[in-house]
C-alpha cells in the first residue's frame, strides 16, 4: 500500500501559489515527464474559442496526429473559461481564468501508475492528512476503485461511485475522452463517513482529476479505442492553494488576493468589512484582471465577435464593478500593472507585452466609460419605471447604442428583481444582423451564364469616363433578353460589351452611371453598369431602332445623375475625414453606397455618434464645402501612396498602381470612383441618419448636391401638413405636441384609474364567494375584461377584505374577444405566508398550464398566458392546489 503522509512532511509543505506549482511539476519531472511550457489562451485548435483544460494543447497527440513531445509531460496550463461567468465572486471557487496542473502519459503508463502518484503527490508532498480524502470513480470502472481499494489502502467508504455526468471526462462535444476519477478535499471529515454527498460545496472540493484516455469522440457520438491509452490529469492550482493557505475561498489566496487588495485600496474599503455584494464585486475585479491581462497578452483585442467580445465583457464588468465600489476615475492600467506583477513570476511573457497590455486596457476603458454613463442612466430610467422586465427592445437599445453587453443588463436588472425579455432582444438582433448583411458590397453571383460566357471571352473595357461624358463605341458583344445575340429589336432587355466606355461601372460603393447608346435612328436607355473582370456590362433596354453586334455607337452618360454621384461621392470622403477628426482619429470605412439621391457610409466604431458630434460633422463638411477646395487626382505607386498618407479601405486589396482623390488639407484616398472638381460643387452637405447595422459598426446616412433640396422639400411639406392639422406655427408644433403627449398620459392615467376601480367594484362582489379551508379564506375566480393592473388591484382589494388568511386568485382574458391573451394574479395573505406558499412561485406554475410564466412578490405576483381555452382548468387547478396545500387546523 501507499504510505500515508507523515506530520514533518505536512509542516514542511509547500503554501504558496509559486510553491504548490513548482512542487508538482518537480515531482513529475523527477518521475520522468517532461516539464512543457503553457500553450498560449488561443487554442489552434478550432472547435473551441479559448484554451479551456490542461489537455487541449495535446488534443493531437492523443488522436495520433501527431508526434509526442516525449512519453510523460508535465505542465501548468493557462485557461480561460467564461460558460458560469455569474457564478465568479459568488461561490468559493469559480473563475475566468486558471491554471491547471497536469501530468500526462502518451501511450506509456496507464491507470494505476497514475493513481499511485496522485495519492502520493497529495499525502506526501502536499502532507494532506488521508482523513480529509475522499475519491470517486466512475460507476463502471470496477478497476480504478480495487486501485484506490486495494493498493492506495483508501477506505472503500470514502470511494464513491458517479455516473458520466461527473465521472466521464471529455474536452468538449468532440474529441478524447474516458472514464476518470478526481480526489476531493473533505473540509468537516468529523461528519464521518455515511451518507457522503460530493455534492455539498460546503463540505467537499475536487482539486485533481485523473483522466483515463481510452477514446476519441465523434460528431455522431461515437466511441472509438485511441491507438494508446493515455492519462490526463488536472489538478486546480488555485483550489490547492485555498486548501493549503487554509483560507475560505479560492479568491483569499496569494494568487487572486494582491489584486483584491489593490482594489480595495482604489475603493477606499476594507474587503474583510464589506458585505456579500461589496466582497463579491472585490473577487470579480480580482479574477477577471488576471483574465484580461493574460488574454491581451496572448493576442487577443476588444470587439464584438468571438474572443474579442469575451475580452471586452470581461473588461467591462470590471470597470462595473469598480464603479459599484465607488471607484469613480480610471483604474484598468492601475488593475492591469497589479496583475503583471503578480504573474510575473510564472508568466515572464507579460512583462514583455506590458506596454500592449497596459495600452489596450486604458483604451478600452476609456471607449467604456464615454458610453457607460449614459447606459446606466438609460437603464436607471427605464427601472424607475418600475417595469415588470427589461424589453428585448430596450436590451438590445443598450447593447447596440451604448455598447452594454446583454449579459451585463442581465446583471443589472437581475439586482433589481427583474428578467429581460431574452426573446425580444434576440428579434432585434436578428434584424440587425439583416441590416449589417444589406451593408456589404452586393454581388450578384447568379448572372445569366450567356453574359458570363460572353465576358469570359473580351478584353477590359477601356473607361473614359473621367475625361468625356460622351464617347464614340464599338459594340463588341450582345446578350439579348439572357442570350447571346446578333440584334435587339425594341422592347428587348440588352447586356451590351463596348470596347470603350464613358460609363461608370459600379464598384467602389459607387452606383453605375445611367444614359443611352445612341446612333442612326436608335435608342437603347442604360439602367446600370456593372463589372466583371474589368470588362463593362451596360444594362437596360432598346427603346427605338434597332441594335446589331458590331454597330457603332456614342455612349452618353446622364450627366445629371453623374453630377448628384460625383457630389455624394466627394461628401463621403468628406464624413470620413469629418468622423477622424470630430469622433475617433481610428474610425475606419467598413462599406459605402454611393447612389445618385443619397449616401451611406458604414464604419468602424464602437458606440453611437451623438447629436452634438453628429452636428460638428455637419458643420465641418459644410465649412469645407464653402472653402471650395480644388480636388487633385493622380495616379502614383501604392506605397508612394501610402507614405504620402493616403486612407486605403482596410482588407481591399489595390493594384501596384493606384488613383489618389486628394482634397488638400482635408482628405486623401485611394479611390477609383468619380468625383467633382472642387468641393464647392457640392453645395449642400445634410446627414439624415445614424445607426447600427452590425455589432462594432454604425452607419450615417445623408444627402448631398441637389438631392438636399428634395430632402428640405419633403420635410418642409411634412411640418406643413402638422402645422396645418394642429393650427399651429412651425416654431409651435413642438410645444404643441408635447402638449398631446402630456393630455394623452393624463387621460390614461385617469382610465386606468377607472379600470381599477370597476375591477375592484367588480371583485367586490366575488368577496362573498370565498371558501373556508381551516383559519384560511380560499377565492378562485374569473374576471374578464380587466388589464392587468386593474386584476393586480382587485386582488389586493379582496385579499384585505379576507383577512390575513386570505388566498385570492384572480384570471381572466383582458380581451373577451382574443383567446391568445390570458392574465392570472394572486394575493395572499400574511398566514398563507407563513405557511410557505409564496404568490410568485405558485402563480407561475398555474400560468403554465396556460402556455405562459410569470412571478412576482410573495404576497402580490402576475403571470400570463397564451392559451385562453385552458384557463378553466388552469382555475380550477389552482383551486384543488391551494385547497390542498393550506393548512386545515
């Protein structure tokens, strides 16, 4: 049998994070394996987002895809894992990041082997008094508990069998896997020995877990023998450490609780003095700055997408909960240099990515803190309002306008008492996901395959339309009506190929120009013009004559609709060059519309553009405008280009040599598209809109040159058709309809006041219904007709009425007419109280049965349905329920 651990090897146990670590990876280097650096947080592996177990790095030499680095290793993984994020600072034991102590076997020894060291590892070197040990095995593996039995001398009472849920081991939804078995630390062994549950975290901790790879699993779920049997083993590095430092948490140990301290010392607070909320908001700050340290040193960068989003939630919640604190000023690079300290030794590679570390933080606190004041405000609002959830609509306003993860108004609101509606948000996100998709350059990937065929075989159009309007052309190939032709008669849909082109061809954001092919008793009218292989497509229609391959003819572009693309085109590098020097110097182009009415330019930020800044754009673009700069346009080397400080679209890919649009002192961009020659064409400059198309990215649309006066125009009609309806002047509508709005909530207040009072004159009448069940007043009936509010009253109304033992539900169709809407109340007693029924669960579980949900207060709770063909049984169940469920003497 093993050798329990001795007293002198107990005192002489290692205690510190840096002790516990090297201890474990001497005693497995000193038994063969091989010590193995960390793998970085991001995985090569891509099934999964981050660095999630100790094995993952090895995940191919388990699979036999690879070679293995040497028949045993030894190392102390970094991971990340954010599945139970709400659970980090409120229980003992949960974080984001950790380090997970490892010994594997590829191929090379197998289960008892392991076993032999884990046990001496724990009593021997960690001196664990056998006492507080207790292991578990899976319910099938009959060998590891005769190990653990008969050769580590544990007794069999404190071996316990589990089912795969706790006791089958796998990396994730594919990959290796097996049955294992973990060794738990017994805080209160005095409990003795029956009846163990693993279960209570107050009495027990898993801190190693051994792995015995014996497979590899599929997408189907299939189970196969891996070539060799292998061992992975993890061992908590944190929860040694809570065991050893003899503290109450994971969190009170020398590996989290320098940070803690730190963020105690910014708040002005003592962590041992505060309550639960106040410790909880220390651990978080404290966990999470290891996280975020770490995982900006590995590479990742804040955004919306993937590791990124992981990033900045985490970085977010910290600053939250600084602010909770009290911490009213930056703190993140303060956070961030506490946690590089604190990891140093371990981690050499953070004082290395100090500055990039220190660098993101601050800048990603600072994007926070624009935004989070006016979040939280908003929030606080909508909470005033005393709303029975968080709308998706609302959740989603927070999360795309001022950069509030959901998760974190989940948080929020779930202080206050309150759900968010999870399904709303998801709607609204879906719709901006069909936003973001409109966003994206459009390329019709289904032209005919006449046209593909026929451009597969000419040259590149040569474009003239920079210098001419009109140009004499050679019609080189035809497609009529989706097939390749000789001539077009009127009426017929036409594809033409010109050997020379002063159309524009769509590309760039840029609409394609529009005009006519003309000759000798023909008109063919363009719609659009688009590309394929730098050979020119014109699109449109015979409207006169006839058109034959080879004809000649002159191409006159619409110089109208040329001039309104030119104006708009110009007035979009102009926002561009606006954003960088009003908003965020960084902002870069994420996609364009160049059209003849309008444009739209969508770009990298991550909060919305505000009105005052959206006003300074305005005014800015306006003031250049009436400068009249003389556009200059060139053609020069792509890195000449560059280094003369030309704004290239980030992920275009450019020729060697490319076109610079340079309005001096204001813009300069690479760009192919058509522009005027000096900014004072343009006229006029007025922005329309700002919103979110996707995550990170928002859009401005607006109007330039001509299309301004139509836009004025349409509004002007608009104020004068209010002004004409409310008999007021253009200066007055305002006041005057917020004179409305105010005698709108006026007169809906006092109807609900109405509706409450005949539903609780309505009640009244059902107060001599009430049934007797012992000390208690039993009332279950139907009122229909009545909103919510007023059967929330109602209810209260009876339940004084009953007495402190009254029972009182309430449901009816606040709409006879509409079967879809159900409503249900309950208002119980202070003796129902007592007698631990509660309003808000019970009613929610009635509301059920109406295809719904809902809760509320122990005394007062609301749920709805969506089945009002069930709302007799629902009654009636809730009647035998409660008859049965109250006390009868």
């Amino acid at each position: 049998m093993v050798a329990a651990a001795s007293s002198s090897s107990a005192a002489s146990a290692p205690r510190s994070g840096e002790e516990i670590r090297e201890a474990f990876l001497n005693f497995y280097a000193e038994r063969g394996h091989k010590r193995m650096a960390s793998a970085s947080l991001i995985p090569e592996d891509p099934t999964v987002l981050l660095t999630i177990a100790g094995m993952l790095p090895f995940k191919p030499v388990f699979l036999g895809q690879q070679e293995r680095p040497a028949p045993r290793a030894t190392s102390s993984q970094k991971c990340i894992r954010t599945n139970d994020i709400e659970n980090v600072g409120r229980t003992a034991r949960h974080h984001t990041f950790f380090e997970m102590l490892g010994n594997f076997s590829f191929g090379d020894y197998f289960k008892q082997q392991a076993i032999e060291w884990a046990w001496e590892l724990s009593t021997g070197v960690y001196g664990i008094d056998p006492k507080n040990l207790v292991v578990s095995v899976f319910r099938e593996d009959d060998e590891a508990e005769q190990i653990w039995r008969d050769v580590v001398g544990v007794d069999p009472k404190r071996i316990i069998r589990m089912d795969e849920a706790d006791n089958f081991w796998a990396s994730g939804p594919t990959g290796p896997c097996g049955p294992c078995s973990e060794i738990y630390y017994d805080f209160k062994p005095e409990l003795g020995d029956q009846c163990i549950d693993l279960e209570d975290d107050d009495r027990f901790i898993e801190f190693y877990n051994l792995v015995f790879m014996q497979y590899n699993r599929d997408a189907e779920g299939t189970l196969t023998p891996l070539a060799n049997r292998n061992i992975d083993t993890g061992m908590g590095l944190e929860r040694m450490a809570q065991i050893l430092q003899k503290v109450p948490n994971n969190y009170e140990t020398d590996l989290i609780f320098p940070l803690i301290q730190a963020a105690a010392d910014l708040a002005g607070v003592d962590y041992h003095q505060l309550n639960d909320k106040g410790q909880t908001s220390l651990k978080v700050i404290g966990d999470h700055s290891r996280a975020v340290t770490q995982l900006i040193c590995d590479g990742v960068t804040a955004s919306n997408l993937g590791r990124g989003y992981i990033l900045r939630r985490l970085l977010r919640r910290v600053v939250r909960h600084g602010r909770l604190l009290g911490i009213d000023k930056p703190f993140l690079v303060t956070m961030g240099e506490a946690a590089i300290d604190l990891l140093k030794g371990a981690h050499p590679s953070v004082i290395d990515r100090q500055e990039v570390i220190l660098a993101e933080l601050q800048r990603e606190e600072a994007r926070f803190l624009e935004t989070l004041e006016r979040g939280e405000k908003l929030l606080a609002e909508v909470l005033a309002s005393k709303p029975k959830q968080i709308s998706g609509a609302q959740a989603f306003e927070l999360y795309d306008t001022y950069g509030f993860p959901l998760e974190l108004t989940q948080e929020i609101a779930e202080e206050q008492g309150l759900a968010v509606d999870l399904d709303g948000f998801e709607v609204a996100m879906e719709e901006q996901r069909q936003r973001a998709k409109a966003a994206a350059v459009s390329i019709d990937l289904t032209l005919q395959d006449a046209i593909d065929q026929v451009v597969a075989d000419q040259a590149a159009t040569c474009f003239e339309g920079y210098q001419a309007l009109d140009h004499s052309s050679f019609v080189q190939a035809l497609v009529v009506n989706g097939e390749p032709a000789t001539t077009a008669k009127v009426a017929d849909a036409v594809q033409v190929v010109l050997d020379t082109t002063p159309f524009y061809g769509e590309g760039g954001g840029q609409v394609g120009d529009r005009g006519v092919l003309a000759g000798t008793d023909l008109i063919v009218r363009i719609e659009s013009v688009s590309r394929s292989r730098d050979v020119f497509v014109h699109a449109g229609r015979v409207e006169r004559g006839e058109l034959a391959l080879g004809d000649t003819v002159k191409a006159q572009v619409d110089r109208t609709c040329r001039r309104r693309a030119q104006a708009n085109h110009t007035a979009t590098h102009l926002l561009q060059a606006a954003l960088k020097q009003v908003v965020d110097p960084g902002i870069g182009q994420a996609g364009s519309l160049v059209d003849f009415d309008r444009l739209r330019f969508d770009f990298h930020c991550p909060t919305a553009v505000t009105a005052d800044q959206l006003q300074q754009v305005e005014i800015l673009i306006n003031g250049w405008i009436n400068e009249a700069h003389a556009l200059q346009v060139q053609e020069m080397a792509i890195d000449q280009a560059k280094a003369a400080g030309a704004v290239a679209m980030f992920g275009e890919k450019y020729a060697d040599v490319v076109r610079v649009v340079d309005v001096p002192g204001v813009s300069m961009e690479l760009c192919g598209g058509t522009h005027v020659a000096n900014t004072a064409e343009i006229g006029l400059f007025k922005i329309v809109a700002e919103s979110g198309v996707a995550a990170g990215i928002r859009r401005i649309e607006a109007v330039a040159g001509p299309a301004v006066l139509a836009y004025l125009n349409e509004r002007d009609a608009v104020v004068k058709q209010l002004g004409a309806r409310f008999k007021a002047q253009p200066a007055e509508i305002v006041d005057r309809v917020s004179a409305l709005q105010e005698e709108l909530k006026a007169t809906g207040k006092a109807l609900a006041a109405a509706q409450a009072e005949l539903a609780v004159a309505k009640a009244g009448a059902l107060a001599a219904k009430a049934e007797a069940v012992g000390e208690f007043q039993l009332l279950v009936e139907r009122l229909d007709g009545v909103d919510g509010a007023g059967l929330q009253g109602a209810a209260q109304s009876l339940a004084h009425q009953l007495g402190d033992g009254a029972a009182v539900v309430i449901g009816g169709l606040p709409d006879p007419g509409d079967m879809g809407k159900v409503i249900l109340v309950a208002a119980f007693g202070k003796q129902v109280i007592a007698a631990k029924i509660q309003a808000g669960k019970f009613i929610g579980g009635i509301a059920k049965l109406c295809g719904g949900g809902g809760g509320g207060r122990p005394n007062l709770a609301q749920a709805g349905g969506r089945d009002g063909e069930a709302l007799p049984a629902a009654l009636e169940a809730a009647r035998s329920e409660l008859a049965a469920a109250l006390p009868q003497s």
